[in-house]
C-alpha cells in the first residue's frame, strides 16, 4: 500500500535561513505522482508542484526547489532564503491509482523574523 | 471564480446530532473528494466519487454518507454525529484525467460536544 512520511513534525528557523522537508514514500506502481501542498495560517491548502515518477529533474521556482530520488523514494523540499509567510504547515502526497491521494503527516514550519 | 466552496465553514453539534455539510464546485470537474484532517494524522480520505451518481470508500468511511446527486455538489452527512469525528473537513476536486492536482475547499471546523 502507498505511504508517505514525513518524519519532521515542526521546523523552527529563522529568517533568511535555508530549510528542507523531508518526504519518503512508498509504493509498488511503476507510474505515480508526488505532490506538495501548503497550509498557511489561514487553513486552506495550496498546491505547489506535482512531480511524476519518471521526470527526476530537480526543479526551481524562485526560492523554492524540490528534489526527487527514485532511488531513495524520497521528494523533498528545499526553501532558500526563508521568509516569515512561509510559515505554513506542508503536506507531501502520492497518488494512489489514479483517482485518490495519499498525503504525509505534514511538516509544520515556523520562520521566526 | 469561486473554485470549491464548503458550507457551512464552522459548527458545534451535540453527540447524536446529525448534519450535512455541502461542497460545491464550478469547475467542472468529475472527481471529488471529502478528507478530514486532525493533529498529526495529515488528511485521510473519507469518501470519494469519481462522477455523478458514483460514490466509493475511502480510507476513514466509517460514521459518513455522502451523496453526488448533481455532478457539481458533493454532500458529506453524519448521521449520528460523536466526538471521535470533531476534525476538519475539507472538500477537493480533480479533473477527469488523472493524476492532476486537487483543488480544496477552505475546510469545515466541526466540534461534537
């Protein structure tokens, strides 16, 4: 069964600092995608990438950039320079078939100014 | 462009009490989604429809109804509402093709007393 864990429940840094979150997961399909979502503050969830199992190049959106290994089964998240409004809580998620989601526990990030 | 819209956005119900909350989408889209999100547990999927008419399971369906008699509304009913379902409730919708990112509803905060 597909799985996903984000073992780093809460990041604290402080501003300006670079952070990553960690995201591994599991499954036995041979095609499958990787999502990442934000949670700000206010509670709606925001979709940021979507990553499929046979595209492995890195990505870069301003200060954002993920990272995927197959060979790790991981798609982790790296934020550069951080900012205070990036506090949020991140979820990763995999697809199951191609109807539903898995999603992480979440990673909850706090930047401090 | 109202995208996924949850009603109501906040109740309490009394254990026993029984509520539907309302999502509704103008995107068009085939799939929809009903998760719950609670501390440290990520958001689970409670049920799910891939098209009008259609309902399946999802991960945590025990206690749920849903309905998708229209294509753009997807009910979510508690039949005998109990404090093991105070959560956060949030809609989601896809497009038919697969694999494409969902689109959330700003939740439902629900508290059984």
């Amino acid at each position: 069964a597909q799985k996903v864990t984000q073992a780093q429940t809460e990041i604290s840094v402080v501003e300006k600092e670079d952070v990553t979150l960690d995201c591994v997961y599991e499954t036995r399909d041979t095609t499958y995608y990787l999502f990442w979502y934000k949670q700000p503050p206010s509670g709606e969830l925001v979709f940021l990438i979507r990553r499929n199992s046979f595209d492995e190049q890195n990505e870069i959106s301003g200060r954002y950039s993920w990272n995927f290994q197959k060979s790790t089964s991981s798609f982790n998240f790296t934020i550069t320079a951080s900012q205070v409004v990036d506090s949020a809580v991140y979820f990763c998620a995999l697809t199951q078939g191609a109807q539903k989601l898995v999603f992480g526990q979440g990673t909850r990030l706090t930047i401090n100014p | 462009n109202a995208g996924v819209t949850q009603t109501p956005k906040f109740r309490v119900l009394k254990t026993g009490q029984s509520m539907t909350l309302l999502c509704a989408q103008d995107m068009n889209h085939e799939y929809m989604y009903w998760y719950r999100q609670d501390p440290g547990m990520g958001l689970r999927l409670i049920h799910y429809s891939v098209g009008e008419g259609t309902t399946a399971k999802g991960e945590v369906p025990d206690g749920y109804n849903v309905s998708r008699l229209k294509k753009q509304n997807f009910l979510l009913g508690l039949e005998s509402a109990a404090p093991s379902q105070t959560s956060v409730y949030f809609c989601a919708s896809s497009p038919v093709w697969g694999y494409q990112p969902q689109h959330f509803g700003d939740g439902t905060r629900l508290s059984i007393l």
